[in-house]
C-alpha cells in the first residue's frame, strides 16, 4: 500500500510516495538519492545508516518512512553548513578518524547525538553520577555511546580522540 509523506532532509522538504514497508534508509538513499547515510547490515547492527531524527541518533534501516513524515531528519552531510564543515567532521579529519570511510557518516551523526545527549544529562551504561544535569564525557562514556558504531577498519582509537576534541571545544565536561 502506497502512502504519501513528506521527509524535511537537512534543510529541503521532499514530498514522496512511498510503500508503506519502505525503510527510511531506503527512502533517503533509493528515493531522495541521499547517500550519506550508508546500507551496511540492514539490521540495526552496524550504525552506518545512523541519522538524526528530530534531534536523536537512530539506525535509518529500522525505522519505516511514513513514521516520521513532517520529522526533521539530519544526515550526516546536513551537519555541514553549506560547504562549511561541521566541527565534527574536521576533528574526524584531524584525529584520522576513518580509514576507508564508509561507516564515518553514520559515525560522525552518531557522535553529534552522543555530545547532545551529554549535554541534556542523559546517563549510559557507565556513568558514575546518575544525578548529575550534565554527563563528565569521558572517553569510556564515548567508548559505550559510541558502541553502536561499528568501524570494520578498527578506527575506533581515533574516532574517541576525535569526538572528546569537539566535546572540550564545546564545552561538555570531561
């Protein structure tokens, strides 16, 4: 069954008509041609399809279309503001962060929800302060909400650098 929605991608609004069992991952990439976001598992398991959505980090191949039309959806490309990088992508940069690069988008919109969700207080599995209004990010807190991400190349060593830079610079604890 078809249905019509509208996806609001880094800045555009992009009316669609869509299968009612389509993907979002698959809308933005086989539809919109927004392949930022990349197929890696397909299963939720890799976080190469990892977007924003309305703020929040989620894996785009679990999620279906039409349950986020009028959403805000950000990939990894929308981080930029125009052709000015987002702070994010230059520590990946920087802190050589990626190898072959296919997983890094979905690092890097991964990343941009762990320093928001830092910030907001949200604990993980290894916070220490459950109490606290805002979370000391420290490099095992990035560990674990980065966990999500998997990198086959083993960037993982960089990709911590690479984000506790942007949290310092942004002023999250550490």
């Amino acid at each position: 069954m078809d249905t019509q929605i509208t996806l609001r991608v880094d800045g555009g609004t992009h009316p669609l008509t869509v299968d009612t069992r389509t993907t979002l991952l698959d809308a933005l990439r086989e539809r919109l041609r927004i392949t930022s976001p990349k197929k890696g598992c397909d299963h939720g398991q890799c976080g190469a399809c990892t977007v924003l959505l309305d703020g929040r980090r989620v894996n785009s191949c679990l999620v279906l279309a039409v349950t986020v039309d009028d959403a805000e959806v950000t990939t990894s490309d929308g981080l930029a503001d125009g052709d000015r990088e987002h702070v994010l992508h230059r520590a990946f940069l920087d802190n050589d962060a990626f190898q072959c690069g296919y997983c890094t988008p979905g690092q890097v919109c991964s990343a941009a929800g762990v320093l928001a969700e830092a910030k907001a207080g949200w604990p993980s599995t290894v916070t220490e302060d459950l109490t606290a209004e805002q979370v000391d990010l420290t490099d095992d807190e990035i560990r674990d909400r980065m966990s999500g991400n998997l990198c086959r190349c083993a960037a993982y060593a960089h990709i911590v650098p690479a984000v506790a830079t942007v949290a310092e610079a942004e002023g999250v604890r550490r």
